[in-house]
C-alpha cells in the first residue's frame, strides 16, 4: 500500500500528541511530535543563556543543536533526546512552557526545524504533529486535521499530565498559560497557527481518546486507499 502524510495541528493540550501517537502505532509509521522540537530548541537556549535578539547567537546555538526521538517501551513512549541526552521529563516543565512560544516564534529557529522537518517525512509514511504542519511543513499533505477541544478542558487535561509528572501547578496558572502561548501562537508573523483550508476539523471536548484514534485513523485508511487507486490509475494509463 502507498505511505501517507498524516499532519495533526491544533491548539497547546488538546491532546494532539496523544492522538497522533496511536495513530502512529496503528498505522506502523513513525511519530514525530514537532512541539517536542521547539521545546527542546528553548531549553538548549535557556541552559546556554542565548538572548533571543542576538541573531547571530542564535544562528551558533541552532549549529549546535542536534535533536533526535527514540521511541521504546509497551505504550509506544516517544523520548526526546537533544545533543545525546534525554531531555522528555524536562522539556514538559512549566518554566520551558513560559518561554517556547517567543522562541518558536523566531524565524531562524523556524526555518532550521522546519527543514528538518521536512527531511523526516521525505519518504512519507509518517504522523507528524504541531501548528503548521499542514500549513508549511507538508502542504500536499494527504491527511490534514485541525484538532482542538474546550479550554478548560484543555486546562485539565494539561494539570493531569504535570501531575503525573510530579508538578502541582493551580488550573489558573495553567490556563494562564495556555491562553498567552494561543494567542502568541496564532499571532506571530512567522507561520501562525491557523486550520489549512482542505484540514478537516475536530472538536474532541466529548470525545474519548478511543474514539479519536479510531476517526483518524479511519480517515487515513480512505486515504492510503485513494492513493493506492490513484497509483494503480495512473499505471493503467502509462
Ligand atoms: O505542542 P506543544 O505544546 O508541546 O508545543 C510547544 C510550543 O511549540 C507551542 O506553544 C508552539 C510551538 N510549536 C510551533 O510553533 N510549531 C510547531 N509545529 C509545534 C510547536
């Protein structure tokens, strides 16, 4: 059967990654979660005191910069490594949350991710997830959704999450949060979040995870199948 791109944007915490992630496995292609990218961008920024109005720092730093994902265990855990070392528990924290909205809106650091980026899914056969992975990153994706959910939902989710990470953080503080990254996020010059027009969109507020894998990857079936007609179309007609 011929490989898809299957691309997941939305909102911070409307369990994008979650999705995806199983979507991933079903579909045995590989994950990639691009929020993790940035992330690990903003923590090699703040360990190395880079300033975000020093271009040129900037430049050096994003040199120096290697990111790579290793996925392991039952439940499919994807980890983030950044130079080598695995950074998955720290990259989640609250204090690179307040700072990786204003790095990802700098366009060198959004040039070198999305080249990468770009990179990974040359072959296809991948689920990628972020803001503008319908948008910028993959256009002809075949797949494109636009997923989001109930802010304080979103809230709750993400509290849950930090928890079960060891941090006790109040609702407020973090729909404080999420507020200021969404709207940084669908403000910035640089590729803004906004819904692809051929994305197709879902609430999942009411939904169960279950049920949302089970559409997406419903969605991607009709399309591996689309392609695979298309394929053998185009064989028939030379
Ligand atoms: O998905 P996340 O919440 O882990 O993403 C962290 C931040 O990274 C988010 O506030 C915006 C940014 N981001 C982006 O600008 N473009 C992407 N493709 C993915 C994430």
């Amino acid at each position: 059967m011929p490989k898809i791109i299957v691309a997941i944007d939305g909102y911070s915490s409307c369990g994008k990654s979650t999705t995806a992630k199983l979507v991933a496995k079903q579909l045995n292609y590989p994950y990639i979660d691009t929020g993790a990218m940035y992330r690990a961008v903003t923590l090699h920024f703040i360990q190395n005191h880079i300033s975000l109005t020093n271009q040129k720092e900037i430049e050096t730093a994003l040199n120096n910069i290697q990111i790579t994902f290793r996925r392991h265990g039952e439940k499919g855990r994807n980890d983030t490594f950044l130079n080598g070392l695995n950074v998955e528990d720290e990259i989640r924290k609250m204090y690179v949350s307040e700072r990786v909205s204003d790095v990802s809106a700098i366009a060198d650091v959004r040039h070198a991710l999305v080249a990468q980026q770009q990179r990974m899914g040359r072959t296809k056969g991948i689920v990628m997830d972020g803001r503008d992975i319908g948008t910028v990153v993959f256009p002809e994706a075949e797949l494109k959704i636009f997923m989001t959910a109930d802010p304080l939902i979103r809230a709750q989710r993400r509290q849950i999450e930090l928890m079960e990470k060891g941090e006790i953080i109040g609702i407020e503080e973090i729909s404080e949060n999420l507020k200021t990254r969404d709207y940084i996020d669908t403000h910035r010059a640089e590729s803004p979040l906004r819904q692809a027009e051929d994305a197709i969109y879902i609430d999942n507020s009411m939904m169960t995870l279950d049920e949302q894998v089970e559409l997406v990857v419903r969605l991607a079936d009709k399309q591996i199948a689309l392609a695979h007609r298309r394929k053998k179309e185009q064989a028939q007609h030379g």
